[in-house]
C-alpha cells in the first residue's frame, strides 16, 4: 500500500513536471526584460553603416532589428527585417514589437503645408495608437505588440523627418542605452530608449 501511494505521488509530481516543461518555452521569452531603442540618421546608409560598426558583443545583445526611412513625400520603406538566429520566444516577441512599432510609424500625421504650421493630427489617430497598446485587440491587432506608449511613438513619429532614415532594435535590458550611444556616435541624429514591460 505505501508502495502505491509513493508511485502515484512520483506520477504527480513528474506530470507536474512535465506539464511545466511544455508552458515555459512562450512565458520565458514574454518575461525576459527588453528594451527598444530607436536612433534616426541622416540616410539609410548612415543607419546600415551605423549597425555594421557595432562589436559581435553589442551584436549579441540585439534581438531583432529593422532599419526604415521616410521620403521627401512622407512615404515610409522599410528595409528586411534582421532576428536573432534560434528563434526564441524572446526573439519572436521582439520581432512582433518592431512589427508594431514600423505600423504605427507608417500612421505618421500629416503635416500642414497651408503656411500655418499647425499639426493636423487626427483624433482618430490618437485613438489609434492608443489602440495599440499591449492587451488591446484593436482593429489593427498587428500592431499591438508594440510595446510603447502613444506619448513615445508620437516622439518617435516627430523625431524621424522626410529624407532621414532610423534603426528600430529590440535588445535585451539593460544594454539600450549603450547600443543607443554607439549606434549615435555613427553619425545618428537623435534617438531614445523605451523600457518594455514583461507581457
């Protein structure tokens, strides 16, 4: 009888194991700290000679990362996107932020041209970011994985003008800042980084 009863609780605690074996692999990467960093260049040969000058050891640090620039006519291209080889949860969780952080710069408002120099910043806009905060489902779900605020993509959408190019990175807390002054000393003319909370 004792026998029995120390098979079954050895069972329960290897099911139990096990079970928690197979949930870890997508929490682990949405708990890991992350930061994104975004610094804006003059062209996109600045920002691709800027990331080409970072050291394997800051290149160790960067999850995933995708350069993009805006036109003379405020048109947004992007360049392929670059991820961490393993295809982690950390990576894939990267990945999906700068989605959403590329998505909502492409909402970038307009500007008016009418010689006011008024912002003409749509309400709808506004509701839009909002929208996209992480936990929402919005309309737009791809870009809800952003990871930031309304207040600091609007920062991001003022801080990259037409004819200037900007690397989004996603890089693992707490070396943002350091890529962010190397990545600047290359000719970079602004950037910032956003602490993203663990989802």
């Amino acid at each position: 009888m004792k026998r029995q009863v120390l098979l079954a609780g050895l069972l329960v605690v290897a099911g139990r194991s096990a079970g928690a074996q197979g949930q870890p692999a997508a929490q682990a990467g949405d708990s890991v700290p992350m930061e994104i960093v975004f610094v804006v260049f003059p062209d996109t040969s600045a920002a691709d000679s800027a990331m080409t000058n970072l050291s394997a050891a800051q290149r160790g640090h960067v999850e995933s990362y995708q350069v993009v620039s805006e036109n003379q006519s405020g048109t947004m291209r992007t360049q392929q996107k670059h991820v961490k080889a393993g295809n982690s949860a950390a990576t894939q969780r990267a990945s999906n932020q700068i989605d959403g952080v590329v998505a909502l710069l492409e909402e970038k408002p307009q500007r008016d041209t009418s010689g006011a120099g008024r912002d003409t910043r749509s309400a709808s806009r506004d509701t839009s970011a909002r929208g996209y905060a992480p936990g929402n489902a919005g309309a737009n779900a791809g870009a809800n994985a952003s990871g930031v605020s309304s207040a600091d993509m609007s920062r991001m959408q003022d801080m990259l003008t037409p004819g200037q190019a900007a690397i989004v990175l996603v890089v693992d807390d707490p070396y943002g800042k350091d890529l962010q002054t190397a990545l600047q000393g290359d000719n970079g003319t602004g950037g910032l980084v956003i602490q993203l909370a663990p989802q």
